[in-house]
C-alpha cells in the first residue's frame, strides 16, 4: 500500500507544465497520457456545441439550404418528402403513423418546448423572474412586444380573411436574439444579456399560452383530462421528493400522447413536464458534501494497491463508483436534464425543424402579389415593425412610471437595439405560421415575410448595438484621456 503522503510526492515530483497548459488542469493531470487528447477533443467539442452563436449560425445554414433547394431543380419533390414520409408502427388494431414533418413539428419541437419550460422555470426559481420589481421590465417589454406586432397584422387583415394569422409576428426567436447579441461580446453589459434573456423567455411564455388557447384545433375532453391527470401526477412526484429522470420522462411522452390526441398541440405537454421537474433542491445535503467526499477520497486512497491491475481492485472501485453516483445525485434534475437535452435541439432539432420548414416556394409566383399580399405585409410589418415599437415603448413606460429601472450599466440606446433585435421570429413565428393557416400558398408568403423581416431585425439590431457601444468606448475614452490630462496639469 501507498499513502497518501507518498502520492502527493510522487505527483509533485512530476514534470512542471506550463501556465495555460490544458494538462495543467486538474482532469487533465490524473488521467493516462495516452487518453488526455480524446479528452482534450471531447471538451473542445463541448465548447463548440455550447456557444450560442454556432447554434444560431447552423439554423439559418438549415434555412438557407430549405429555400435554396425548393427553388431549384436539384429536388422538385422536397416538400413532398416531409409530407408523404410516415413513421410508426402497429400493435394489434392500433398502428398510429405521422408524417415526417408531423413528426419534427409535433414530437421533436416538444423537446425544444421542453427545454424553454426548463429556461423558464430557471428564470422563475433562481433568475430575474425571482424579483417581481427587476421581473418587470422585461415581462412588460415582452407583452408589448407582442400585443403591437398583433395589432399591426389585425390593422392590415381586418376583413381579408386572414386574421388568424394575428399570432404569427408576436413571437420572437430566443437562439437568434442571444445568438447575434453574443457576436458583440463583452462590449454588451451583463444587464442587457439578462434583459434580454428575460425578455425571450417571457415572450416565449406568451407564444406557449397563444398556442394553446387560439390555436387549439377540436377538444376531446377525455384525452385532454387524461394530460392533466399524467401532469398532476408529475407534479405529485416531485412532491414526494422523487429525484430520478425517467419517471418524469414516461410521464411526458404520455402526456404527449394524450394531448396529442386531444386536439390541444403536444407541443404543451414538454412545458408542462418542466415545470413539475424538481428545481430547487438535489437529493444530497450540499453544506455536508465536501466533508463527506473528503472523508470517502482517504478511503479509496487506503484501499489503492499499486501494484495491482486496475481491473482487481474491486473494494478502490467500489469506493471511486459511489463517489461518481453522490456527485451525480448533488446536481438538480432540472441541471441535469437541461445539460442533456441542449446539444440535441440546438444542434439537431432546431436546424432540422429549420431545414424542413422554412422551405418558401417562390418560384411560378408573382412577385408583386407576394409583396402585396396582406398576409406578407401584416406577419413584416408586425416583425420588423410592431415589435420593436412594442418593446421599446412598454420598457419606457414601465421606467418612466417607475414600476421597474433599466439595468445597471444598460442605456435606452442598448434597449432601442435589443427592441430592433426582438423582429427576429425565425423558429416561434414559422411554427405558429403552420398552425395558422392549412393554404400552402398563404404558408409561404407568411414564411417568406418571417425570414425577411428577420433577416433585416437581425443586421439592424447589431448595427444598432455596435453603434451605441462604439459610442460608449470613444466616450469612456475620452473621458478617461481628460482625467489624465487635468491629473498632469
């Protein structure tokens, strides 16, 4: 046997790295040389899979490639693909089938309705949303941002036949916003991004409540009650302390089923399963972990034998595998599930959702009739309009009446961009667009106002950003330049 004397000797008797080494870092240093660059491959990819900025970038490359290839020759029968492409299977008489795209729009946008619940019950445990006072100024900037942008299509439609369309430029596109938001850096204050990521997140509650009271198609009571039943039942889990994922997760995919079946859109059952995810707490007592896993750590390291064979040393593994499961139960569920559930939609879900949606004919149109299409004008207008009007004057006011206060560090420049940017529908607005409307025509117009509007909100609310930053950095210093020349003088 060694001790533990012995090992910190020998560890300190190896060779020096380096500052800035990635095997300086602690993971780095205990594991076997010849596996330290697939962890050095694992975290880079981690990193990259993490940045907001490449999650935003992969979708629009998803969209741009959808138009591309629907206004070409290469494959006439695209759209056809998403229709006509079933997938299920049968048990006796029940065989349920759903298209391709029912499958994306209905199950896997789920899963993105279940991570935005999870973003949502964050912000209401542990976020701003935690604040009523700090809470308000986005909440209210959200509300206003989508109670314009509806007014403005209804101004537009009134009489044309198209007003369901009203809920199409009320929702704004949270990976888009922070996305562009992110290619500014740390020149934005860290109250702006936390503005903003509330405001998203409010919008997006706004966008879920719309889905399900307007765009709710023919009620089956009994499927419906059947949902909320599974979702008490989530909900009486987690009262009763139940901290592992998979109940939760059998839950939600009958209470997908249920809804699905109850005419209410499935996509609601992910949002209800977040917020009966435990939150607040973790199976282990944090303020006792350090201790106990101080105190485990002597353990192993009296039962390690050098001499032996990793693989025999059953009593060391044993010791080293209930340390991994307590740090495992130490994370909330909520963490947990978040962690899992954010390379597979930003990097799979949302672009797929992207690739197969917002695909606009625009060939054999007119281009004059796309143009003065109500529907086109209302769903641009209300965006790239509406929207930022809407943000931008409920901040204001809930300010100026004092009910809440701008951010530290935040500017009403900063919030002018950060309205502009709030144009930006993308994702939210083309999946209500395919709840709104059943004409395929009327759907791309509508689709083809989204990505305009969008693209414009997008390179506007940037330059916007960036002008007001550029300002404040010549201001600063300058400001700076004249303390030193009245400290010389």
């Amino acid at each position: 046997m060694t001790s533990g004397n012995d090992k910190v000797e020998r560890d300190e008797s190896g060779p020096a790295c380096l500052s800035g080494d990635p095997a300086c870092s602690p993971t780095e240093r205990i594991l076997e040389p010849e596996v330290r660059h697939h962890h050095r491959r694992r975290r880079k990819l981690l990193e990259f899979t993490h940045s907001s900025t490449r999650a935003t970038m992969l979708m629009l490359v998803a969209a741009v490639a959808a138009l591309v290839i629907e206004n070409t020759p290469v494959l006439p029968y695209f759209a056809a693909f998403w229709h006509d492409f079933d997938l299920g299977f049968s048990l006796g008489s029940f065989a349920p089938h759903l298209s391709l795209e029912h499958f994306i729009n209905d199950f896997l946008m789920a899963i993105f309705f279940l991570l935005v619940g999870l973003e949502i019950k964050f912000e209401l445990t542990a976020g701003e949303l935690r604040n009523p006072r700090k809470a308000l100024l986005p909440i209210l900037g959200a509300a206003g941002g989508a109670l314009v942008p509806a007014l403005v299509y209804m101004g537009v439609n009134m009489g044309s036949g198209f007003e369901q369309g009203w809920g199409v430029p009320m929702a704004n596109d949270i990976a888009f916003c922070l996305g562009i938001l992110a290619l500014l850096g740390s020149r934005i204050p860290a109250g702006l991004r936390s503005f903003l990521s509330t405001l998203t997140i409010a919008d997006d509650m706004i966008a879920i409540l719309v889905i399900a009271v307007f765009y709710t198609a023919d009620l089956d009571i009994a499927w419906l009650v059947g949902g909320l039943v599974l979702f008490a039942g989530a909900l009486a889990i987690n009262r009763l302390h139940v901290y592992d994922l998979w109940p939760y997760v059998l839950i939600g995919l009958a209470m997908w089923v249920c809804f699905l079946l109850s005419g209410v859109h499935a996509t609601i059952a992910g949002v209800l399963l977040a917020l009966a995810i435990p939150a607040k707490k973790s199976q282990v007592k944090l303020d006792r972990a350090p201790g106990w896993f101080e105190a485990r750590a002597r353990k192993a390291d009296e039962r390690y034998d050098p001499g032996e064979p990793d693989i025999v040393q059953k009593e060391y593994l044993g010791e080293l595998d209930e340390i991994g499961r307590v740090s495992r139960m130490a994370i909330p569920p909520i963490t947990r599930l978040d962690y899992r559930l954010h390379i597979p939609v930003y990097f799979f879900i949302l672009p797929l959702f992207a690739f197969s949606n917002a695909s606009v004919v625009l060939t054999g149109m007119d281009p004059l009739a796309v143009i003065a299409n109500p529907v086109t004008i209302g769903v641009f207008c209300g965006l790239l309009f509406g929207k930022p009007l809407g943000i931008f004057l409920a901040t204001w006011l809930t300010v100026k009446l004092r009910l809440s206060d701008l951010p530290a560090g935040v500017s009403w420049g900063h919030i002018a961009g950060v309205s502009v940017l709030g144009g930006v529908g993308f994702t939210m607005a083309i999946f209500v667009t395919n709840l709104a409307f059943v004409d395929a025509s009327t759907i791309a117009m509508a689709k083809a106002a989204i990505l305009a509007a969008s693209l414009v909100a997008g390179i506007a609310g940037f330059l916007v950003l960036r002008r007001v930053t550029d300002e404040e950095e010549e201001e600063g210093a300058a400001k700076l330049e004249e303390e030193g020349a009245v400290e010389r003088s």
